[in-house]
C-alpha cells in the first residue's frame, strides 16, 4: 500500500487508480488533498478555455454529506466515502467566461500585434456567442449553416443545441479524469459514478437550472475490499487503431 507522503509519478498513478467502491472510516482523510487535486484539475485542458464546470465539494463534516450518499443509489462507494465531489457543468455561464477570456487577452498582449486582439475579438465575440447562444430553432439554424459550409469546405459538424452539451461535459469529464489521478498520486482513492438520481441531488444542493450534473466522486482512503475484482481491458488492439 502507498504511504501517505509518498507521491506517485504519472505512470505509476495511472496503473495503481481503479475505481474503489469501499473507504476506510478510521483513519484520518485529509480533505485539503481533495482541494489541492482539485486546483490541479482545473488547469486541464477544456474546450475554447471557457471553463463551463464546477467542482461541488461534500465533505463528510456536511449535513448534505449522508442525503447525497442515499441518491446516489446508496452505492457503498458514496455512502462510505470521506468527501464526493459532484462535478457539473455550467453552459449557462459561458458569455461571461467568453467576456474572462477576451479580457485576459487584451489585458496580457499589449506589446502583442493587434491583430491577436482582433482574432481573440472575432472568437470570444462573434464566433461563440454564435455556438452558445439560445433562440428558437437556432439549433437547427447552426446544423443548416454548417451542412451549407460544409459542402464547400472542411466544417465543424457539431454545432446544434446537443454536441455542445456533449461538449461541455467532456471538458468537464477531462477535469474529473485529472482530478481523479491527482487523488491516487496523493495516496487516495476515487470511484467516479453515473448511477445517481440527478434531478434530485439538483434538488438537494440547490444547483443552478442550467447546470447538468457530469459525475459524482465518491472520495476516501481505499480498502482492498473495495476494488471488487482484477482490472479487465480488451486487448489495446481494438482501442488503439493505427490508420
Ligand atoms: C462516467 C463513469 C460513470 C461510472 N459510474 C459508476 C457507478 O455509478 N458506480 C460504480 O460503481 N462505478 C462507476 N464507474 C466506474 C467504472 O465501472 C469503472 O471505471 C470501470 O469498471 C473500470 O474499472 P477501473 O476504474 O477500476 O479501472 C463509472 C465510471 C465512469 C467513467
């Protein structure tokens, strides 16, 4: 078993997480762990830089803490674990995240050409609000317009109302992914989980309407008990294609 104070390198993290479905509830949990590995997390990459995620954290100390455990289906991995961190989306937020990034860019390139503000102007500006924008049947509009490009010229396809759902949770999940190896170098273990009954835990943290919950991290020191079986992956060969 991993020390404590001992930090994992990358690849030895990679190999050592699994998904841990039973904490340990004696010893001590060091929850500003869970805040360093979250800071880590949000330096992942994500989509145009808008950051449309947040971390939710639950610590065991919450009154939130038990409530939470019984929606997500009561899984051992929730009702054991010492922290969950309930990571959402937050598509919502986007123009002032745009509005962050423009401004961070104009505030950091003043010896920069203009022309790097401009382009930053044309994205932040023009093309986003276009993405992420909601009229009626705009989704449909987008989908049109890039059908229409697209017969001319290479265009990105996934412009309607659910790719960019789709988008923002992968962003979101890349942090979750981060977060979650960050924890295992740190000597803690994680399990990620979809089974949880969204509309409810919305309820019960008061989570803002247009917010979609990614995943739910159940958090602690695992047991040995708790990995549930030998690691299984098809052989690299059907996930790795060389073309
Ligand atoms: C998006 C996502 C949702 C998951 N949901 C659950 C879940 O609700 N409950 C659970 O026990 N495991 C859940 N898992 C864990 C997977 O079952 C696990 O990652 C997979 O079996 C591979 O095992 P490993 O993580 O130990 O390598 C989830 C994993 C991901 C990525």
């Amino acid at each position: 078993m991993q020390e404590l104070n001992q930090e994992l390198g990358f690849f030895d993290a990679v190999e050592a997480r699994r998904s841990v479905r039973i904490f340990d509830q004696e010893g001590s949990f060091d929850h500003e762990k869970v805040q360093k590995c979250l800071e880590a997390a949000i330096l992942s990459p994500n989509s145009s830089n808008l950051q449309l995620y947040q971390f939710i954290r639950v610590p065991e100390s919450s009154p939130l803490k038990d409530p939470l455990a019984q929606l997500c289906m009561r899984q051992k991995a929730a009702t054991t674990a010492r922290e969950l961190v309930v990571v959402i989306t937050r598509r919502d937020v986007w123009k002032s995240r745009a509005k962050a990034n423009y401004n961070f860019i104009l505030n950091s390139n003043q010896n920069q050409p203009e022309k790097k503000v401009k382009q930053a102007g044309n994205y932040y500006k023009n093309l986003i609000p276009k993405l992420f924008g909601k009229y009626p049947g705009w989704s449909l509009i987008k989908k049109l317009i890039a059908w229409w490009v697209g017969m001319r010229r290479p265009m990105v396809r996934e412009v309607g109302e659910t790719e960019v759902r789709i988008s923002v949770h992968k962003s979101a999940a890349l942090a979750a992914m981060t977060f979650m190896l960050g924890m295992k170098a740190v000597g803690y273990d994680t399990c990620p989980m979809e089974g949880f009954d969204s509309k409810r835990v919305k309820k019960l943290l008061d989570l803002p309407t247009g917010s979609e919950i990614c995943m739910i991290i159940g958090c602690g020191k695992g047991l040995p008990e708790g990995i549930y079986g030998p690691r299984f992956r098809v052989p690299s060969s059907e996930l790795i294609v060389v073309k």
